[in-house]
C-alpha cells in the first residue's frame, strides 16, 4: 500500500464544497455527551478548511443503529458542540443524503459548515451502496477522509464516495499513515513490537506480517499461555487456543529462521479463577512461566519480564504497541501493561501505540504527552499491523 496520499493542504479547497467524513462515534449519556475527544481531535482538519474559505459538509455514523432511525444515536448533540469549539453555528441537516442535505449543502457560503445525520441510518452505508455514494458525492466538489477509526471499512462514507470525487486526507488520518506507514515500510532500527490481548486468533495475520519486519517481537498477555503451551510448558488454567498451537511452533520456527528475537514472559501473575468482577480483589502470586501450577491461571505478566520487556523497549528506536499484557482493568493485574506503558513513555525512540486498551493505559497513567503517536482507531490500526490495505485511506490520491 503506498502511504504518501495527498492531504488537504495539496489541494484548493477555497470556494469548494468539501464532504469530510469524521470519526464523531462519540459515548453519550442521557442525550449529552460524556467524551468530545473525538470532536477535538477532527477540529484542526475542521478549522483548515473553513480558514481557507470551503463550504463544508460533515459527516459521520455514531453507534449501530442498523440501517433504523435512531434519535438517542442522532448527531445533533455533535453539532452543537462542533458550534461551541468553532464559535459559530453549525447547520444541522435533517437527514443523510435526502432533500434537507441535499438543499441545505447547496445554500452554503465560503466557510460554512454543515453536519448530515448518522451515515447509518442508511442501510446502504455499510454496504458501500453506489447509489448512497453517489447521493453523498453529489453535494461536494471534494471529499476528505479524516477517519482512521473507520478506515478499514469500504462504506459508503468512507471509501465510495472516492470513486465519484477527488479524494484526500485530513490532518488526522495524515498523522496515522504518514507514521504508521513509515514505522512498517522503513523504520529505524533496532525495531521492537509488543503484542498483547487474549487470542492468538486476534492477533494471527499481525504476528506473521511483523515478523517480516522487527527485530525484536515481544508477545504477553493472554496469548503468550498459547506459545508456552506450544514449547511444551504446563500453564495451568491459564486462557489456550489449542487450535492454534501448531501455528505458535510455526511462528517460533519462522522467527529463528529470520534471526528475530522472539520475547515470551518468563514470570507471570497467577491466580486461582478470573477475577469476577473483574476490577474485584483477587489473592495473586509470582510463578515462573514454565511451572505454572495445574489448579492456577497466568493473568499478568510477572516482574522479571516486566523488565526484560522494558529493557527491550527501551534499547529500540522504533516500538509498536497493540495490546495489554494482562487483564489491565483490574489494578491487581495492570502492573505489566503499566511497565510497558512507562517504558514507552521513558524511551528516546519513536513510539507508537495502537488503539483499545494500549491507549486507555497510556492515557489513564498521564504518558499520552510522552509517546510519539497514539492511533486514534483500534481496528484499523490493527489491519494496518497486519500489512492490509485499508479501503479509507486507498481510496485517497497519491502524492
């Protein structure tokens, strides 16, 4: 995939009708919202072309209403906010791609801004519908993506409207592949990548496209059970995907053949059940990975790899990270993932942390400021790992 895609500072937006596809997916309670993250991060993209004199249309999907008319899923609570940050309104259109959008886009003056209502009301969104796509490209001259998060998905919004309107990036979407695409595609080496999360199975397409590119790959949180179990080691009760043993073997083998420093934990957290609930007490003990007791299961990583996977990290001019090292909701077993989030957070190199809970860990501990890039999407930038072209930043023209 070629990542050096034109941006919105590539082309005359002056005068033009710019269709910007957002990510204002955004968690709201009682008809307010209760994180505008979201909404400030598109602003930079938003206030650009509005400076420089487009008309501009927003659009985006906030939750899963299926294709149904959902008022609680409506973005009218966004775009009042969008108003407050601009300091001026935002119109609201009463519907996706009908007669309001339609009549309210064409009335718009240099440097107006207008927000269409939830993408997915419309069934033919998530199945990249030409006749939406075209229903969407009709109203603009210009179509910018500035949703990573959705990124992977060929929608309507995201991707189809590409083959009907020039298409670029917005400063978000810019930010992630100009990164990411570089750590992948030409890295500063040494070149160190942590996987964590509870499924070899999540995780398969990335652990092999990766291997092709580190130097060092580090694998803790559930799935590590997965490769111990596969050397042959007792892990208890600890979470196996048997059926993916022989895949372990294969990758271990694929990394010594590659000269790739393959990091399994060497001591873990133990237990005697999940903790239910999951943030509830739980008596935990230090054992090492080959000897992990029959009635016991591995929930974090232990403090001797805590600090062989620091050290590793901090040794690195590159590190990605994509996934907790054990069940980090519970303080009890957040300790490893917090280790990694600190020596990301105390490295020279360049950091990247994928979305999900890698992200939530660095922000909750306050080192968001102390790491090169946090990924704004969680799906997406695990494609993006995985070496896949992404339909929302494919679609865009290449510089």
């Amino acid at each position: 995939m070629n990542y050096n895609k034109k941006s919105i500072e590539d082309i005359e937006v002056a005068g033009k009708r710019v269709l910007c596809r957002c990510d204002f997916n955004v968690p709201t309670k009682d008809g307010k919202i209760t994180s505008d993250k979201r909404i400030v991060a598109a602003m930079p993209t938003i206030e650009y072309l509005v400076s420089k004199g487009a008309k501009v249309i927003l659009c985006s999907h906030m939750g899963k209403p299926k294709g149904e008319w959902k008022p609680e899923l409506s973005l009218k609570v966004v775009a009042q906010r969008i108003s407050e940050l601009l300091g001026k309104e935002v119109v609201m259109a009463a519907d996706v791609a009908g007669e309001d959008a339609q009549a309210k886009a064409a009335a718009l003056q240099n440097g107006d801004v207008m927000l269409l209502e939830n993408t997915r009301y419309i069934k033919g969104e998530t199945k990249n519908d030409p006749e939406l796509s075209k229903a969407l490209a009709s109203m603009a001259d210009i179509f910018v993506n500035d949703a990573f998060g959705t990124a992977h998905r060929a929608h309507s919004s995201t991707a189809g409207v590409a083959d009907y309107l020039p298409a670029v990036s917005g400063y978000l979407v810019q930010k992630e592949v100009s990164i990411m695409g570089k750590a992948l595609a030409n890295p500063e080496r040494p070149f160190v990548a942590i996987l964590g999360g509870a499924k070899v199975s999540d995780k398969l397409n990335v652990i092999n496209n990766l291997l092709e590119k580190v130097d060092t790959l580090i694998i803790g949180g559930g799935m590590a059970y997965t490769f111990l179990a596969a050397q042959g080691y007792s892990v208890g009760k600890s979470l196996v995907d048997n059926e993916k043993l022989d895949y372990c073997k294969e990758m271990m083998a694929k990394a010594q053949a590659k000269g790739v420093n393959l990091l399994l934990p060497v001591d873990t957290a133990v237990a005697g059940s999940f903790p239910n609930p999951i943030d509830a007490e739980i008596p935990v003990s230090y054992v090492d990975c080959t000897n992990i007791p029959d009635d016991q299961m591995g929930l974090d990583i232990g403090p001797k790899a805590c600090e062989a996977f620091a050290a590793a990290a901090k040794s690195a001019k590159t590190v990605v990270w994509n996934g907790p090292m054990g069940v980090f909701e519970n303080p009890t077993l957040a300790k490893g993932t917090v280790a990694v989030a600190q020596a990301l957070a105390d490295s020279d190199a360049v950091t990247i942390v994928g979305g999900g809970d890698s992200a939530a860990a660095c922000e909750q501990l306050g080192f968001a400021d102390k790491i090169t890039h946090i990924s704004t999407g969680g799906g997406a930038s695990l494609e993006f790992l995985e070496g896949l072209e992404l339909p929302g930043i494919a679609c865009l023209q290449d510089k």
